[in-house]
C-alpha cells in the first residue's frame, strides 16, 4: 500500500482528487491510498503546496519525498524540519502558459496595441512599431520558466538578456549574473521581465537605481512574485516616463487591495495571478511519475538543490 497525503488548498483537491488517481493508475501504481488525512507515520509521500495544512515535516519519518505542486519552493525551502527530499513542480501546462503570457504581453507593447485597441477617437496615426531585433528584452530569472520564455522571444527574433544570480549560459542569450551583472543586463533594455524566486537578495530588484539603467519608456512584465519590486519606485517611474507601462500579475498582498494605485493608474494593466496555472492533468502525471520512481528505488525528478540560493 502506497499512501499519500495530500496538503492543499481546498479547490485544490477538487480537482485532484479525480485527477491523479487517473496518473496514478496510467504509471502503474496500484494499492493507493490518497488522503488529506492520514497519520503521520503512515505516510509515504506528501504532495504539497505551501498553502495547504502541513507546515511541519519532522512527525513524517516514514515519508520517501515532498512532492511541491508549485513551481516556486521558496517559501518552503528554507523549513528546518523539511529533511525529505523536496521536488519541484516542472510541469509543461505551467510553463506553457507562463510562454504564452509572457509572449502575449510582450508584444502587445512592442506592437504598441494598446494605442489602437483603446485609441479610437478619428485620429489617424501612422506610427509603425520597430521590428523586434530593434527592441532588447532582458529577463531576470533564468531557469526553467524563464528559459522558455527566452526561447520564444528570441524566434522572434528579439534580442534576449538573461540575469541569474549565478553564472548561467543558453546559445543565443547574453547571460549576466552578479551585482555587476545586473546593470549590465538592464542598462538600455527596452522591456524587462521578472521572472526570479521571492528572497532576501532578490527583494526589490527593481527599484529608483534599477529602473534607471533601462531606456526611457521601457515596459515591466511582472508574473514572478510581487516582492520583487519596489512598488513606490515603480510609481515613481512610471509618472516620470522612464517605465512607459507595467503590467503586473503579482503582488505583495494578493488579492490587490482596490484601493492600492495600481489599478487606477493610466500606465499599469493588473492581471490577478494568472499568467500561469499548474494544470492538475499534466502535474498529476509529474506526481505520479516521481512516485513511480520513488517505489522502483530510482532517482526523483527536479529535487530542489538546498544550497541553490533560494
């Protein structure tokens, strides 16, 4: 008997319930017990979001892997009872939808779509965009999802600046890491996209010195996490024109208040943490496939690196 606890928010389990059951069965793993209430001893695996009930690791002696419905592990890397190995979620729904978004927004400033979308008062304005080689975007955050997302920009043919906290490299991306690095990486860059893990060192990275290295009128992605800007300088600099828009997935304090700036600003579009969702189709089979693995005595996909800096 393989038993599996399940901690997460409760739509969640809406959906998995039905779900992976149907993963687990496709892998062949037969006898399952899947559970949001299981005694601690008795459980072999956890499929775990941060927002869900269990927050302390240390009464689960029995339990193989945490497997982590999110791609983000920072708010949980760092939980001392946490001795299990930890496995990220790496999940082509997510990171396909991250592509999308992120594509989509890109170049509708590019294009400057939203001059004609909401622009239709008789005035005729023939004012062709630059091609997109013409048009640098830098994105802070290179790994799974920001790869991808670098990847599609540059068949477009946008020039693509990547910046990691560590020395990274991908053909075609001019790769910075470091503080040095990173004024490197945003001086002149016509649009940036933010897409890093929320900690200590990465806690307003954009902020008045930051924003300043980018060309005037630049254009902010955010769908990363909401600490990793300091709202006050972004205000500040986009009723400067130095940020020309900001569009914002994420935020400090989610829902966003309605009476926070941002949404009566002319020159920010709020999204409500939507740019990507793990879809419970394709995780369950990521789940299902680690605990296949973790019964046959081989190694687990994605298991998060402790030292990494998270």
């Amino acid at each position: 008997m393989v038993n599996i606890l399940f901690s997460a928010h409760d739509d969640r389990w809406e959906v998995y319930k039905t779900a992976l059951p149907m993963a687990l069965a496709e892998a062949g793993i037969e006898n399952v017990t899947l559970s949001r209430d299981l005694p601690p001893s008795d459980v072999d695996y956890i499929v775990f979001a941060p927002n869900g009930p269990v927050k302390d690791f240390a009464p689960y002696t029995r339990c193989k892997a945490v497997l982590s419905l999110w791609a983000g592990v920072e708010t949980v890397v760092g939980n001392q009872t946490l001795t299990q190995p930890l496995c990220r979620m790496v999940d082509d729904g997510l990171k396909q939808g991250m592509v999308e978004w992120v594509t989509g927004h890109v170049l509708r400033h590019h294009l400057g779509m939203d001059r004609h979308i909401l622009g239709q008062n008789g005035e005729w304005r023939p004012e062709a965009p630059p091609l997109a080689k013409d048009r640098p975007i830098t994105i802070l955050g290179i790994g799974e999802l920001g790869l991808a997302c670098a990847d599609a920009l540059r068949a477009l043919n946008f020039p693509v600046r990547g910046w990691s906290r560590s020395e990274k490299t991908r053909p075609g991306i001019d790769c910075f890491h470091g503080k040095s690095g990173l004024t490197k990486a945003l001086t002149g860059a016509q649009g940036v996209v933010l897409l890093l893990p929320a900690t200590p060192a990465t806690e307003n990275i954009l902020n008045d010195r930051t924003l300043a290295c980018l060309a005037p009128g630049a254009f902010i992605l955010n769908p990363g996490r909401g600490p990793l800007i300091d709202d006050a300088a972004l205000l500040a600099a986009l009723d400067s024109g130095q940020v020309g828009h900001a569009t914002l997935d994420v935020f400090r304090v989610e829902p966003l208040p309605a009476e926070h700036p941002y949404w009566a600003h002319p020159r920010v579009t709020v999204t409500p943490h939507i740019a990507s969702e793990t879809r419970a189709d394709t995780s369950s089979q990521v789940v299902a496939e680690n605990i296949r693995r973790g019964e046959a005595g081989e190694p687990f996909l994605f298991v998060v690196d402790r030292g990494a800096g998270y």
